[in-house]
C-alpha cells in the first residue's frame, strides 16, 4: 500500500481505477513512452525536412542522424529497463522481443503473398513503424504484467 | 516444477509481497513461481533455500517430463 505522505518515488501514478491498476505509469513505462515518443517526432521531422529544407550538410544530418539517435536512446532506455529488472521481468521482455520477431516474420510472409496478388509495396518506413508499435505493445504487457 | 512455497510462506505468516522483498524480486515473480508459470533461476532458488533454512529439493520437486526428441533411456544393466 502506497502513502500519500510518503509517496513512492518509483511510481508516479500509485492507483487507476479504485486501486484495481496498481503503479503501471512506473519510471520504466514513462521511459519507454517517452523514447518511443521521441522516436517518431525525430522520424516525422526527417520524413518532412526534404519539404522543408534545402540541399545540403544540415539536411542530410537531419534525415540521416536524427531517426539513428532517437533509435539509439530508446534503445537505451529499454536496455536500462532490462538491466534494472528482475529476473521474471526479463524473462518476459525477451520472450515479448522473440513474440516480435515472430509476429514480424509472419506478417512480412502474409503480406509477401498479399502483394503477389496486387497489393501495392510498402516503404520500409511502414515495417519499421508496425516493428516498433509491436514490440511497444508487447514490451508494455510485459511490464504491466508484472508490475 | 512442484514446489511448496505457498505453505512455507503461510507458516511463516508472509503475503507474497513480504516474501518478495525478502528476496528482492517482484510480487509477480514470487506469484509466477508459485503458481508454477515460471522455474526460478539457481541464484533465486538458493536465496529462498537460505530464506526458509531448507536445502533446494525439499523446497522443489522436480516434475521432469521426458523431452519429445531426447534420446531413449537405456536399459539398465542385468
């Protein structure tokens, strides 16, 4: 049970519902929120700066580096998460990492044969994104289930 | 893996969440070991060996099911 008083410095949200959800919004969950969120303004800042700026050094780096670091951070962020969990948890990070590859293997051998019948191609923006929102939404079942 | 866990804890007077952070884990590990979903790590079984003062197999009961492309046992010797 948390004290309001003496709040854990862990948990930024104790209590959803009555107390049914108990400390989900941890400071590992913000941290992958927020990364991920980064994650896509870095990618949407790199998809419109060709619109937007001219040729050149600084567009190049925009384009090129941005979406790399922001990667790189959540990256990080999720690493650190694995790093500072316990056992269990890591044990359900990895097995939400493998359900991933999984999920991406299959939908990426669907939509081969979907495309074969006249589906148009996809960018590879589009697998990275549908990557990503899977691994998020497995990664925060993980922590939610064992929160 | 079979393990008598729950009633070690009830003996004692422990919810899984006293239990849990007498071995530094979460509720949920202690919850998933119990229930079976989960086969602890060697250092987390020893740690709950040294907790209730048991050696590991009287805490443990291994429930091994024979693997479905192992190798055939071999007869034993006349």
């Amino acid at each position: 049970m948390n004290n309001p008083l003496n709040p854990d410095p862990n948990t930024l949200l104790t209590t959803v519902g009555g107390g049914r959800i108990t400390a989900f919004y941890t400071r590992p969950v913000v941290g992958i929120l927020f990364g991920l969120w980064t994650y896509l303004c870095c990618l949407y800042v790199a998809i419109m700066a060709p619109r937007i700026l001219a040729t050149g050094g600084t567009r190049e780096v925009v384009v090129l580096a941005l979406p790399l670091l922001s990667l790189l951070l959540l990256a990080c962020i999720i690493y650190s998460v694995y790093r500072a969990s316990d056992e269990y948890r890591r044990h359900r990070i990895l097995r939400a990492t493998a359900h991933t590859g999984a999920i991406l293997a299959f939908s990426a051998s669907v939509y081969f044969c979907l495309e074969r019948l006249g589906l148009p191609q996809l960018s590879m923006i589009v697998v990275i994104l549908y990557g990503w929102a899977v691994f998020t939404i497995l990664l925060l079942w993980a922590l939610y289930r064992t929160r | 893996m079979k393990n008598i866990l729950p009633e070690l804890r009830s003996q004692r007077g422990w919810t899984q969440g006293d239990l849990a952070l007498r071995l530094s884990v979460s509720r949920q590990t202690v919850n998933a070991v119990e229930t079976g979903r989960y086969e602890p790590s060697l250092s987390l079984a020893f740690a709950m060996a040294a907790l209730f003062a048991l050696p590991i197999e009287d805490i443990f009961q291994a429930q091994r099911q024979p693997h479905r492309f192992a190798a055939p046992t071999p007869d034993p010797e006349p």
